[in-house]
C-alpha cells in the first residue's frame, strides 16, 4: 500500500524536522533529552558512527530475507518500535496510533506500561503486543496490572529495570515540564527491586518474560540463571544512567556471553537502517527504534508511525544489498569493522565472539554436529556425562591410557 506521507516527507529527516516545528518546546524537549550532561545520548551515537559495514560485491543480492523469528512469532522485519510513555503530548491518541502505525506492515508493538486503557490499544494492533511494565505499586498492584495484560491478549512482557531513580534531565528541569513533576510524584518500588523480585514477577502470567534495559555482560548471565526468555540491551535513549557506555558497546559483549541462549533486542541511538546491520550483526534479533518512531507519530499519527518504518526497512535493504548480504539473521560480526579517529578500518575485531563459520561447532562435520546435538539434548545424561561423550564423539575414542613400559624388554 502507497503512503501518501511519504511523497510530503521522503526522508527519515524531513519527519524530524516537521515534527520539531509543530511538537510544543517542552514535549520536545522530553523527547530529544537525555540524562544529565547527556553523555550517554551522545556515546550512543558517537559509537554506532565508530562503526563500518564492509562491502562486499557481485553476492546475487536480488532479494533479501529480514523474516525475523522472535519468542516464537515470525515477524517480516527486524526493526520495531521502542516502547515510549507520555504520547499523548505528541498525538491526542497517542498509543493507540503508535500501535497501530507499528503494526500494519506486521510488526509487532512494544506498549509502555504507563499507556491508558490497554483493550483500546490491544483492539488498535493488527500485530502482536508486547507489554512494557513499570513496577509502581506493592506486588497485589503489580499482579493486578500483568492480570489485565494477560486478558488483553498481550503475546510477552518486560520489565524496565533501568529505572531504579528517576534522572536529573537538565532540559526538562529547565522547563519545569508537567510530565517530570508527575513522574517525580510516583511511588518509590522500583529502587528496592531485586532478582528475588524478578523470580516473582515472572511467575504471575505464563507469557515469555524478558528485562529491558540490561547493559553488562555479568547482569546477562544473572538474567540467564533467573530464566528470563528475553533481553533487551538499552539505556532508555541516554535517558537514566549519565555517562554511560554505549549500547552497542555493550550489546557486543552481552552477545558474546549470551551465545544465542536467548533473543536480545537493542535500541538506544538507532537512527538508520544501517544502524540495524550493525547491531544485527553484533548479534542483536531485533532493533528498536523510539525517537525516530515518535517523530512520525507527531507528523501524521499511525500513518507518521508506518511511513517512518516503511524509510528503515526500505534503508535495511538497500544498504544489505550494497552490503553483499542476503539475509538480516546470517548477519555476523565479520560485516563490521571499527573505525578510528582518522577515518580508517582498525584491525581490532568489535567481538570476541567467533563468527558462524569460525566457531568450533562449524569445524565439525555435519555427522560429529549432528552428535554434538543429540548428546547436548540428551536430558538423561549429566553435564559432566555430556562433555565426555561431546570430546569422544569430537576427538573419537578417548586416548587410552599409554601402555606400560616393558622393563625386561628393555
Ligand atoms: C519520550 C520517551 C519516552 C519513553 N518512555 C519509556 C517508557 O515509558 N518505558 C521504557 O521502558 N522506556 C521508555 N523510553 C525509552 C525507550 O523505550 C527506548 O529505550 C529509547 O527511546 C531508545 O532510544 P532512541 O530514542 O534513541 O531510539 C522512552 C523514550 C522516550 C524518547
């Protein structure tokens, strides 16, 4: 279907700038802050820019795949839309147009726990849901709130746990803007939260479960040992912790402790369709996008939302073609390329982690694998059990003990 937008705004920053001109000072000013001295909202992009795709030619590139499988939907793109409170000072419907604009080219909608009525949101989509929660009550209002999620036929939920203190947002203070009184007016619950209340909160509806704003490798690994089914790697846009590390930085090393375990999601900084390959290709299953996104919602409601997705998918492509890469979830690490302060390739890998085709698994034979899985599968057998039988079907028979030396024949 034809956006008639698209032929007013065809690019991503004709949208921003119509939106900076008709979205009042201080919602835009809530929107483009970020923490403090802003050094987080900067690093997000001053690393992302430290990046290159390399290109590679003459790769049969006619068509590209970005069939995404994510918590067991399989979505036609891998680039979403970050969950944002407060759109109703960007549109008078403002969750309901986000979720409809991020769901009808079949995406799926990340909706901010702080979003008024769900059933008009969740009847808005035309993709699935995925709830983004807040805990800002006692755990009967926690329990309450996931109960109504359930109902309204929500596919997953996250909790934000990037929020222990509301931060000091200079341009906000400045304006003395309505939204931060309010959110300075909210309960206290999220500073005393711990993994305990992480076990807890995921229990209360059967919906895969994932922690949104994760940003170290050892917190991954916790998340891990507490089962949770997904992770988002994020810094809320630059928004909480001032002078925080980029979050393509850490996606980087959460990547490489996660190993596939589980799905990650990433934003914070993503302007471009290019951003997407370089943090699919650190490791990333799906990309977010908020500031970007909330600009098409100010210009033109679901429509704005659409249009603006249609621009990132349509760079995706391009740049995965001019890349001589098929397909977005086959992206690898070895597509990337550091870049340093002159402008030229380091020849320093962004990742420890070893590349599909550079990874132990990918020096076996397809017969050994095929063992490698069974054995690994094998719910009878302990770990211990299961690394022995992994080193004789990898190596063969274990190496016999040396025989012993004849003395007499000597
Ligand atoms: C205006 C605005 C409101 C936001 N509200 C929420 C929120 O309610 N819950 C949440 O988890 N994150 C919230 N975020 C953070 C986003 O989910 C996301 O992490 C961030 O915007 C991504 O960075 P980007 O805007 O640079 O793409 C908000 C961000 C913005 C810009």
């Amino acid at each position: 279907m034809r956006l008639p937008l698209l032929d007013q705004y065809p690019t991503l920053s004709m949208f921003e700038a119509r939106a900076r001109e008709i979205v009042p000072p201080d919602a835009l000013a809530y929107a483009t802050g970020g923490a403090a001295s802003e050094a987080t909202l900067d690093r997000n992009r001053w690393a992302l820019q430290h990046l290159a795709i390399e290109q590679r030619v003459l790769m049969g590139v006619k068509t590209i795949d970005t069939t995404t499988s994510f918590l067991g939907l399989t979505l036609p793109t891998p680039i979403i839309v970050s969950p944002m409170g407060g759109m109703y000072r960007f549109h008078p419907e403002g969750d309901v147009e986000m979720a409809r604009g991020a769901t009808r080219d079949g995406g799926l909608s990340v909706v901010a726990g702080g979003a008024p009525g769900l059933d008009k949101v969740a009847a808005a989509a035309s993709g699935p849901l995925i709830f983004q929660l807040y805990w800002l009550g006692d755990r009967e209002w926690v329990a309450d709130k996931l109960r109504t999620v359930h109902a309204a036929g929500f596919k997953a939920f996250c909790l934000t746990v990037d929020a222990a203190a509301y931060s000091r947002r200079e341009r906000d203070i400045l304006l003395n803007m309505p939204l931060r009184r309010a959110a300075a007016a909210l309960p206290d619950t999220q500073s005393s939260l711990t993994w305990d209340d992480v076990d807890w909160v995921k229990a209360q509806i059967p919906l895969p479960f994932g922690l949104k704003g994760i940003m170290t490798a050892q917190d991954a690994e916790l998340a891990l040992d507490h089962r949770v089914d997904f992770l988002w790697v994020s810094n809320h846009g630059g928004r909480q912790l001032d002078d925080g590390r980029a979050t393509i930085d850490a996606l980087t090393e959460i990547a490489d402790v996660v190993n596939g375990r589980v799905p990650l999601v990433v934003d914070s900084g993503f302007r471009r369709g290019t951003d997407a390959i370089k943090a699919l290709a650190l490791g990333a299953t799906l990309v977010a996008f908020g500031r970007t996104a909330l600009w098409g919602l100010a210009v033109g409601g679901a429509d704005g939302v659409q249009s603006v997705l249609r621009l990132l998918n349509e760079e995706l492509v391009i740049n995965m073609k001019l890349a001589g890469q098929r397909s977005t979830s086959l992206l690898s690490p070895r597509v990337i390329r550091r870049i340093d302060g002159s402008g030229f390739a380091i020849n320093v890998p962004v990742s420890q982690r070893t590349s599909p085709e550079g990874s132990l698994m990918s020096q076996l034979s397809a017969s050994q694998r095929a063992a490698v899985q069974q054995i690994s599968d094998d719910a009878g057998l302990s770990e211990i059990d299961k690394m022995w039988s992994i080193t004789e079907a990898v190596l063969g028979a274990a190496p016999s003990a040396p025989a012993p030396t004849d003395r007499t024949s000597e």
